[in-house]
C-alpha cells in the first residue's frame, strides 16, 4: 500500500536570507540576494563575469570554529541547514538506524580541492592538509549531516549536477515507501562562488554578464535574458511517513506526492530542445502523486535565465499541460536567488511548499518583457492560488541531461 510521506520540517540558507522563513519572507517581498562580487580575486583574474548570489548569511556566524576548520564551504552550508530543519521538526524520540539522509550535491568540495592545489603548487606536498580528501569528497555533506544528527540508516549522496537535490528528494520518497526509514533528512548544497567555475562557466557563454546590473541579471522569461547568476547555499527537509509524524503530533506543511526522474541522452551541457526527457518526467511525477495534469495548480520551473533553456522546459510543460498551461501560475524563484547548482532544487522544494501551504506563488522578481515565445502565467508579483486544494510541480534540470521533478501536494489532514 502507497504511504503518505509529508514534510515536518524545513531549513535553509540562501542568497536570500540565513533560514528558511527568512528566504521565504525575502522572495514574497521581491528582493533579489544578486550582488557584485567584492573579492580581490574578481579584479586579480580579470573575470568577465563580477557578480553573484552569495549566501546571505555566512557560515562562520552561525558554525563553531572546529566545524568551519574540518568542513568545505558546502558541506557548512550542508550542515546549517539541516540543523534548522531538524529543529524545526521537533523530533525527541527516534532510533538513530530508522533515520536517513538523502544528501546532494553538484561538484562538492571545490574550495577544498582548489586550495590544496594551490598549496601543493606554492609550498608543496607536505603543507597539504590531511583532511584534504574527506573535506573534498562529494559525499562530505551527507556525512557531515548524518554525523550531526545521529543517522544511522543510512547516508546517500545524489550527484546529478542541477537535478541533484530535486532527485534526493524523490529518491528520499523512494526510500520511505520502501520502509528503509522512517525519518530522512533531504536537501542539497552547493559552494562554487570561486575563480574557476565562474570563468569556465563565463567561457561556455551560459553566465549572465550584467556587470553594470546585478541584481536584475537573472531573468527568467525575460525577452533580454542572457544566461543564468552563480548562487550559493543549502537547503533541506525533513521527511517522514503521515503515520509517523501524526504519531508524534508533528506539525505538517505539505505531502511530497512522487518524484519522476529522466535522462535525455541528447547533449553533455544541452538540454533536448524539444524538452521530451524533462516532459517524462514531469508525467512519471505525476503518476506516482496518483493526479493527472489537470489538478495541477502551480509550477515551479527550473526557469535559469538561459535563452536556451527557458524555451526548452516551456515545450516540455506544453507537451504535458497543452494550452492550459498558458492559465496555471508559474513562479521562476532564480531570479531572485541565482542559481545554487545542485542545492537549487532543494531551495526551491521549500518555496513549493510554502507555496502550496499559504496558497501563494512567490513573484518572478526581474521580469519586466516577458518572451512571447514562453507565453505561461509568469509575474512579477505574488499571485494568489486559491482556496482548493493544491497540486504543485518544481523542476530541476541539469548538465548531462539530468531531469528531475517532484510534485508536491497541500497538506488537508
């Protein structure tokens, strides 16, 4: 028999602010956590590229020293926000073998493995740390937070570049239903705001290079768009059965209802343009939630900015949702916090949540010309959702034709 998996706790740190509630808040009111880069690194590498969305809040303000020490950058972003959901679901009572985590990532550990590099290189081999490895590793996340809370179920990491938390937590889904656990911690991380990625990324032509306006550079739909804004962070959720979480009276935002998770087999960094492998996995969403497309209410899009991108997942919803896609709210989050790479997903499952719990779709904040091509009900306002139940979708696709899709359900008792 399916069971009832529902979220009890959510947690966050974004360009936006240094908790869930705080980034929510932040979204509803239009702000945009883009900034210019102020690093000596920016002008000393001569990047095209000068701006990001950095997290908002940074990890040595909230973290003990010893854990900034042995962790990478996203592996602490891993941690906090873990740490706020974990609280945030109130759990006293659970055996450390019945609770999981479903961890992602993007790359990793690069900070660590470009500082040690740069050591190796300078001062050679024996200044180089010897938590070098367990720090880089992409699995160093998943450890971190399973070390933290005491899970001992298991401890899983998802690396499937942009789709990477979005498939954690379908695969989070996955491993309830299987009774693998009772409680899992999913969520994903990402810490790539460094010289490298910004100008390999640059050089591919997929970064935004609105130097002169950073906090609009993201704009999904926008008929000016022109590649999507580095971001960095973490966010996470905790998961459990309806039974569990009633058992212990817990608090219940929403139902994750299925997850769809596909591969395009098209291009390394391309996604299929006719947006095929992304619409099958919106349909296998959506058969595993037990809905059809009709009772969709609201979309999350993975909406990056891209020219090419954007256009991609509107055939993709077209394909699915026909001409009523034109009539279903549609919320492009990226535009106010960049885009988190494998965490993004993670971020974006707690603004659906949200959404569908107080019935509001948070604004697209930068789009003033929407592209004629993408004609979907896009704003950049907060549009109300209704009283009725909701069924909502959130996107997420990455390099190597990675799709992954989650549909999320408001929670009715």
């Amino acid at each position: 028999m399916t069971k009832k998996i529902v979220v009890t706790g959510i947690g966050a740190t974004s360009p936006l602010g240094g908790t869930a509630r705080d980034s929510w808040n932040a979204l509803l009111a239009g702000e945009t956590g883009v900034r210019s880069l102020t690093q000596d690194w920016v002008a000393e590498h001569e990047l095209p590229v000068t701006f990001a969305a950095q997290a908002r809040v940074r990890p040595e303000e909230v973290l003990e020293r010893q854990e900034i020490k042995r962790l990478d950058p996203s592996a602490q972003y891993a941690l906090i926000s873990a740490r706020e959901a974990w609280a945030d679901a109130a759990i006293t009572d659970l055996a450390p073998e019945r609770l999981g985590v479903e961890y992602s990532t993007g790359i990793g550990g690069l900070w660590t493995l470009l500082d040690a590099w740069d050591t190796l290189r300078e001062k050679g081999p024996r200044r180089v740390l010897p938590m070098t490895v367990p720090m880089l590793m992409p699995n160093a996340a998943s450890a971190a937070v399973s070390m933290a809370l005491d899970a001992r179920a298991f401890a899983r990491t998802d690396v499937s570049a942009c789709a990477s938390s979005t498939e954690a937590i379908a695969n989070a889904y996955d491993h309830l239903q299987a009774g693998l656990a009772d409680v899992i911690i999913a969520g994903g991380t990402e810490a790539c705001i460094h010289p490298l990625p910004l100008a390999a990324f640059a050089s591919m032509q997929a970064l935004s290079k609105r130097n002169d306006s950073p906090e609009t550079a993201s704009r999904p739909y926008d008929v000016s768009r022109d590649g999507f804004v580095m971001g960095e962070g973490a966010a996470s959720i905790v998961m459990e059965t309806e039974e569990h979480a009633k058992a212990r009276g817990a608090k219940i935002y929403a139902e994750i209802a299925g997850g769809g998770v596909t591969s395009d087999s098209y291009h390394i960094t391309a996604p299929d343009p006719e947006g095929r492998g992304a619409a099958r996995a919106v349909r296998a969403a959506l058969e595993q939630a037990g809905a059809t497309a009709d009772q969709v209410t609201h979309i999350n899009a993975h909406a990056t900015s891209t020219p090419v991108g954007d256009i991609a997942e509107y055939k993709a919803l077209f394909a699915i949702f026909g001409e009523r896609v034109k009539g279903i709210p549609v919320s492009a989050t990226k535009a106010a916090h960049g885009h988190l790479l494998g965490g993004t997903g993670a971020l974006e499952a707690i603004f659906t949540i949200l959404a569908v719990q107080e019935r509001q779709a948070p604004p697209t904040a930068t789009l003033v010309d929407q592209d004629p091509e993408i004609p979907l009900l896009v704003s950049a306002g907060v549009q109300k959702l209704g009283d009725e139940p909701q069924l909502a979708i959130s996107n997420s696709f990455g390099f190597g034709g990675h799709n992954s899709v989650i549909a999320i359900r408001s929670y009715e008792g």
